[in-house]
C-alpha cells in the first residue's frame, strides 16, 4: 500500500541545536520531518532499534536537541557493529548520515513495515554494446539514493518538469576499465527506474564544481493504467567543500509554507534551485 503525503503530519517550523559541526544532521532531520509517510509505520517498528527510537522521538516530539539524541544513538549502534567507527567525530556529509541511519533502523523482518522501503527504489542496469547492438548483462539494483551526478553530463541543460522526470527514469553513463568481450568496443551502462518508492532522495554532486542544477516542484512517473505524482518536500543546500562547509535546509511545514531550516535559525523561504543544491526530497502526492 502507497502511503502518500499528508501535509496535517508534517511537523511544525522549529530550530535545532548545533552542538558542533552537526549542521549536516540538523539539515537532514529538517527534510525527514516533512516526509509524512514516516507517521503511518506503527511506533514498535521504530523501537527495535535505538536509531529508530530516537527518529521516532523526532518525528512525534521534535526538540532543539533532537540532534543530539539521534546522533548519539547513531554513534552508540554503530560502534556495537564496529569498535573502530569513526564517524560523528566532526563535520559529515547529510546524505551519509541518512544511509547510516536507514541502515540501524533495517532491523525489522516485517517487510510491510520495513522503514527502508519507504525510500528504496528498483533500478534495471544494462551493460551494453553499441556496436554489436546487444545486451552484455542485465541486473537490478534497490537503493535508498537516487544519484543525480550523471545530470552534469547531458549535452543538453534540463530545463523542464518532463525532461527532469526522464532523465531520473532513464540515464545512460560510459563504463571505464570495461570493453566489449566480443569486439572490444567500449560498453555503456543503462539505468532503468522500475520501481519508485513513497519518497525519492536525490543527491546531486554538490563537492565538485558549484553549478546551478534544475529541478521542478513536482514531478510525474507512469505506472500502470495510472499516473504516480511527486511533490517536492524537502532540498538541503551545502557550502564548501569536501573538508568543510555548512548544511542548511528548505522544507515544507504543516501551515503549508516553506521555510528556511539553519540551525536554529527559521524563516519563511521558497524552493528554488541553486548552485549550492545538495539533496532534493519528493513525496508521493
């Protein structure tokens, strides 16, 4: 069953603690927290792990030191898997911090309330030669991330809602090291978007290069005799680069406006892309 966004489950505008160089988690709890389909999965399947508790704490009953709760408890499983994890100890990346904490909370054998499927889309890769015209191998690929690096590399600048949509449900990329086995001609790579889930986390490449990238508001996908639509929820900015910046965040509110999330810093904005886009969040509608 597709759980679709309810703007009364959104949370309220409010501020978070920067406790240290956890703007990247603060950003990326803003965007969380206008992804209502989170509300709909039952309280116990949050709290069989202590990531999940802490999330489910942040959803029902933010406070300016959620932050703080969430990456402890981040930090606390990590380290129970690996003594020698070293992450949370300085700035990080927002979408890192979204897989580590996917992946605490990917402890449930339910798959209907597998918190995971919320965001993992099914992605057909092709191997294939052009100049013998065949496939050379065929898998599926699920992710929680929706890379849009290869958006830099279309000849052509997107610049619409349906050539936004098409280029995320089909992209092609060249395949270094690898060559045909039959001709020895270079091969390509062929992604295919089979199955989209309730919520798509895109990121772009924000650490190489700043350029304005285009995205719309909302977004279409076919599925069956039926029409699946995504509106925009969330976009996290990043400035800087690799060894440093600082994370902010847009998102929608349950007033129905979209504010700018800095920390403890709150004020009405709009979405608008930019050159310092990072992470763009759509909801099924």
């Amino acid at each position: 069953m597709s759980i679709k966004f309810d703007l009364k489950k959104a949370l309220p505008p409010f501020g978070l603690q920067n406790t240290g160089a956890i703007c990247y988690l603060n950003s990326f709890l803003q965007v969380l927290s206008a992804c209502t389909s989170l509300k709909d999965i039952p309280e116990e399947t949050f709290k069989k792990s202590l990531t999940g508790t802490a999330i489910y704490n942040f959803i029902t009953n933010p406070k300016p030191d959620s932050s703080r709760d969430v990456l402890i408890a981040l930090v606390n499983e990590l380290r129970q898997k690996n003594r020698e994890v070293r992450f949370g100890r300085g700035q990080e990346s927002a979408s890192e911090a979204f897989v580590l904490i996917m992946d605490m909370m990917d402890t449930i054998t339910d798959s209907d309330h597998l918190i995971n499927n919320l965001f993992k889309s099914k992605t057909q890769c092709t191997t294939y030669c052009p100049e013998c015209n065949k496939s050379i191998s065929i898998q599926i690929d699920e992710s929680i991330l929706l890379p849009l690096v290869y958006f830099d590399n279309f000849k052509t600048p997107i610049t619409t809602p349906e050539q936004f949509t098409k280029a995320l449900r089909r992209h092609v990329s060249t395949v270094d090291g690898i060559s045909c086995p039959d001709c020895k001609g270079k091969i390509l790579r062929i992604y295919d978007i089979g199955y989209v889930p309730e919520i798509l986390f895109c990121t772009f490449n924000a650490y190489e290069g700043k350029k304005y990238r285009y995205y719309p508001e909302e977004i279409e996908f076919p599925s069956n005799n039926s029409v699946l639509k995504y509106r925009l929820v969330g976009q996290i900015e990043h400035a800087g680069g690799l060894a440093g910046g600082h994370y902010w965040a847009n998102r929608l509110a349950n007033d129905g406006f979209v504010y700018e999330c800095n920390d403890t810093g709150i004020s009405r904005s709009k979405f608008e892309p930019s050159a310092l886009t990072y992470v763009i969040v759509y909801h099924l509608a």
